[in-house]
C-alpha cells in the first residue's frame, strides 16, 4: 500500500530536516498490525528528537512523531481486529498515513474515544497521573505544587488532582492563563516568581505540600522546595529553564526531602503489560468521561508541516498543534 510520512536523514532545525515522503507499507509478518493513523500531536519532545537533543537519538532515516492513535487496518494478530482504536507505547513514527508495528506495542483503547484525545493520552496525561499517585499516598485534602502549570503536563495535573480531591498550588510565568487553569481544576494559581512565592507561602499557612512538581529548574524549582514539608518529595520530570537543580543542605537535611526524576518513557519499558494497560485503561475512561480535556489549537494535513511547525512557534497558542487524517 502507497502512504505518506514525514521522514528526516538529518538532524537539524524540523523545517529544514523534515520532507514528505511516499513509501510502500511492508508486508506483515506474524502479530504484527497495519495501522491507519488518525492524528499525532506535535509535542516540544518531537522537535528535540528531529533536532538531536532529545534523550535517545534515532538510527537515521527516521519518521518524525512520537506519540499518535491509530485503527488496526489490516492484522495478523489474534489480539487485534480491524477497527480496534489503539495507541503505540514505544514509537512507530506517528507524522504518516500509516505505519506497521507488533501487537505487543499497542494498546487497545475504547470505541468511543475521540481519536485526537487519544494521541495525546500517551505522554502528558500518563506523567501526570504518575506524579501524582507513584511517589506518595496522597489523601483528600492533600497538597502539591508544580511550576510549567499551563505545560500540558500542568494542566492534566490540574484536572486529575480536582478529580482525586487534591489542592494543587500552580506557578506560571503568564498570569493571562490563570483563569483557564483555574477552570481546568486548579486550586490557587500564582506568578512563579519571588512575590508569587510569598502568596502561595501565605495560602498554605502553617501546611506544607506532600508534592513538588518541576520542569523549569533553577530558582522556580528551589521555590518549590521551599513549599515542602517533612520527608516530602520534588519530583523533576522537565528542564524547560535549561538550569541545573541546585538543592541546599539544610531542606534536605533537617527537613529529610526526596528528590526524584520522572521520564515516563522509562516508565513504560520498565512496568509490566498489565500496570500500561490497567494504566491507559484508567487514562482512556478519564478522557471519554471528560476529566481529562486536552486543548487543541489547529488541525493540519502532513503535507502541510512547514505552517504546521509555525504554528507550534506562534507568540499565542492555545492548545496543541495536531497532524490529522485527511479524508
């Protein structure tokens, strides 16, 4: 079968390493699916791996996209029919038309979800849940706090702690968000800087938070620490500031912090089957009940990704850039 992808043999700027290219889909072998892809977002983790700065570098040529939702076209597994909605767990190039993988890749998702839901669940809603629910037991009541909030992790961190009863105390660099997270289930949403510090500080009073989320760095990350209390933990899942995560002595002496990191891609090859699929299946009933919503900006055609791309660098964004299937 004739399909589509966007394919780079170079690592480079997305707009000059990425070309649209026809290719011949590959004979089935045994279990493996011939999917049909339905969208794939463009995530900033997609523009480091074309870039060559991600964490794992391609062998090259390779098809951009990492995460994407799919439909089982054709199968030569038992597992899979055609017509089952499915995402892949490690990366099968979702900017295409199409892609062949095996079946112990793919998750099966329910009838009804939104397909463009769907290729966001992977990544940030998975990260999300995992911050919150794999590092401490948290109650009702409970608080955490987490700069990056308007990050798509941010925001499913948001919606996620409203559903569970937990209080989320949510830094941002652009106040202008503050009432669409707030909307989104956060709790208290200050500037991440020093005075918004010192509001938060007056919010929580004599409490401290059980949680801290990161994915700035530097200074917004040592104020995090500050907001924590006794054997509490900071989590570290991102490095958007580019600045190392200095840890003073006395929080961690006095106060007996844990300091973790979080990549959820080493997350899934490490768990069993049945933690993904119990977790996706949690993730997947989350998002069709709408505790999960994920904006989405613009809908483009891959052959149309170099205005695609500039969308992704717009000043004013609101919601993801997605890759759809074109009808």
């Amino acid at each position: 079968m004739k399909s589509r992808h966007l394919i780079f043999r170079n690592f480079g700027t997305p707009t000059e390493a990425l070309e649209l290219e026809e290719f011949q889909t590959a004979e089935l072998k045994t279990n493996e699916v011939l999917l049909e892809i339905q969208a794939s977002p463009i995530n900033p983790a997609d523009l480091n791996y074309i870039e060559g700065t991600y964490g794992i570098k391609p062998e090259l040529p390779s098809t951009a996209g990492i995460e994407c939702s799919a439909t089982v076209l054709e199968s030569s597994s038992s597992n899979f029919q055609p017509g089952d909605n499915v995402i892949p767990i490690s990366k099968i190039g979702g900017w295409a038309d199409h892609a062949v993988t095996i079946e112990n890749n793919l998750i099966r998702l329910p009838a009804g979800i939104d397909p463009v839901q769907a290729s966001m669940l992977k990544v940030n809603p998975a990260t999300a849940l995992l911050l919150l629910t794999h590092f401490e037991g948290l109650k009702p009541g409970d608080w955490v706090t987490l700069n990056a909030s308007n990050s798509g992790v941010g925001q499913c961190v948001a919606s996620l702690a409203k559903d569970f009863g937990i209080r989320t105390i949510c830094f941002l660099r652009n106040l202008d968000f503050k009432a669409e997270l707030i909307s989104l289930g956060a709790t208290h949403v200050f500037e991440d800087s020093s005075d918004g510090f010192e509001e938060a500080k007056q919010i929580l009073g004599k409490e401290r938070a059980k949680l801290a989320f990161n994915a700035v760095g530097g200074e917004s990350a040592l104020r995090l620490m500050k907001l924590l209390g006794k054997s509490a933990t900071h989590i570290t899942y991102g490095a958007m500031a580019r600045k190392p995560l200095t840890i003073p002595n006395g929080p961690l002496i006095f106060n007996d912090l844990r300091v973790r990191g979080l990549w959820v891609t080493q997350w899934m090859e490490s768990c069993g089957r049945k933690e993904l699929e119990k977790t996706y299946a949690k993730l997947a009933e989350m998002s069709t009940s709408g505790v999960i919503n994920q904006k989405v900006d613009s809908h483009f055609d891959l052959s149309d990704f170099p205005e695609a791309l500039q969308r992704v660098d717009a000043k004013v964004r609101s919601g993801k850039v997605i890759f759809t299937k074109t009808t």
